[in-house]
C-alpha cells in the first residue's frame, strides 16, 4: 500500500482550477520530486498535502488514513519553505522548540530533539542567534532542523534552495541526499533546478497547468520523455 496517495485532487480558486485532477501513489521513504514551469501548482499541491490549503475535490491519504478532513497539525508532515520562514524574533533554538511547544511536548524532550537535529545539521554553535545573525544557507539549515525535530511521517520541501548561491546550493543538495538516506523518510520536493531533480528523485512528477504530464525515474523521463513539453524540462540543461 502506498504512503502517500493522492486520489484524484482537484483545487479550484473561484473559476481558476488551479489543480486539475492529479493522482499519485508514493512508497514509504520515496524521494518524489515535482517538476514544472512557474504557476502551475506545484505549491498549492504542496499545500493541499499539508492541509494549508482545502481540496475542491478528491482524496489525501497519508499512511493509510484519509486525511482530507484533518488538521494540518494532525497530518504528520512538516513543510520547508523556500523563504525559511523563521520566527525572526525567536532564537534558532525557540524557533525549532516552538511547533514541540504548540503540540506540549516534554520540556526534555523537546531538548533531546533539537540537540540531534542540531548536530545532524551542523548548527549546534547557533542556537542562541536570531536569523538575522545568520547566512542563508545558516537559515536554511534550521528550517530544515525546525522540520527535523517533529518528526514527520512526511517532508514537504517548497523550492528549498532557490534562494541561495550555486555553491550552497550543491552543498546542501548533498545534505538533503543525506538526511533522506539518514531518516529514510518519505520526501516530496518541489524544484526549478533539473539537477536537484535528477540527483534527488526517486521519481519525478512533471506538472503542467494542474496536470500531470509524465511520472517516471529520472531515466526514464530523460530517456523516454513523453513529450517535448517533458524533454524541455528533464532533457536540456536549462
Ligand atoms: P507554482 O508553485 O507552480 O509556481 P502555485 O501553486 O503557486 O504555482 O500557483 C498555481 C496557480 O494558482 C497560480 O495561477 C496562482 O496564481 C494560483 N493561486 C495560488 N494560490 C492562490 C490563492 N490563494 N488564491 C488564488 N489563486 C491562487
Ligand atoms: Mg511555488
């Protein structure tokens, strides 16, 4: 049975259907990764998923269970945004603490947890800074941890890297490989970037106007796009 599945989604905005029927069943630890031009869904998918947005039509299954009803909160995923959205007020470690605090987890606990995530990701000297003391690449790290530390069933990563220099970039690709393999948690990643599709996915989904276009292996979509709108994304280095 798959881990992931949505059945059918359709999201509407007034008379703009947005997502337009999509369908997708993932695997317990899958790294999924959507693919697609600017403004054709890719976030509000994300959203749907994570129960920040409500599905028009159609079914959200996540471990087994319908979800389509239920709270963000009580989905099991944990969402990272291409602009970090940190709590600019907050010290690194109230900002991974604050969703543990919400949910009244354990005070040592909540302490054990940022403590490991800290260290996974190499932030333990900056959990007493605010984000503006820190790099983007820093910011990006503890929103990644701030993810971390829930534990979720699901990561849902939005353009998570776009906001960073090339280099970075292909660093904190290879950390994200890592922390897949590290967690083996089920991923779905939303990406501009064709080598972080290719280099992350299990699978890509490409999506075009709400609609998927192809589902496939990396190789398989390189190898055998369905069509030139497909090969135009997968195919050419862009
Ligand atoms: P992507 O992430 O692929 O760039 P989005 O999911 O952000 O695309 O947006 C898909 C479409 O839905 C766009 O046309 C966008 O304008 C529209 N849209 C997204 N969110 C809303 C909203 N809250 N209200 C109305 N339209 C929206
Ligand atoms: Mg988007």
């Amino acid at each position: 049975m798959s881990y992931l599945a949505l059945d059918q989604v359709v999201k509407r905005f007034g008379a703009h259907t947005v997502i337009d029927g999509v369908s997708l069943a993932a695997e317990q630890g899958e790294f999924v990764v959507f693919v697609g031009p600017s403004g054709c869904g890719k976030s509000t998918l994300l959203r749907l998923v994570a129960g920040l947005e409500e599905v028009s039509a159609g079914d959200v299954h996540i471990a087994g269970r319908c979800v389509t009803d239920v709270d963000p909160a009580a989905r099991g995923v944990a969402m990272v945004f291409q602009s970090y959205a940190l709590y600019p007020h907050m010290s690194v470690r109230q900002n991974m603490a604050f969703g543990m605090r919400m949910a009244r987890a354990p005070k040592p606990e909540i302490e054990r947890r940022i403590t490991e995530a800290a260290r996974i990701l190499q932030i333990e000297n900056l959990l007493d800074r605010r984000p503006r003391e820190l790099s983007g690449g820093q910011r990006q790290r503890v929103a990644i941890g701030r993810a971390i530390v829930r534990d979720p069933k699901i990561f849902l990563f939005d353009e998570p890297l776009s906001n960073l220099d090339a280099e970075l970039r292909g660093q904190m690709r290879i950390e994200i490989a890592r922390l897949h393999r590290t967690f083996g948690a089920t991923m779905v990643y939303v990406t501009h970037d064709q080598v972080e599709a290719m280099t992350l996915a299990d699978r890509i989904v490409v999506l075009r106007a709400g609609r998927v276009e192809q589902i496939g292996s990396p190789a398989q979509l390189y190898d055998s796009p369905a069509n030139t709108f497909v090969a135009g994304f997968i195919g050419s280095p862009r």
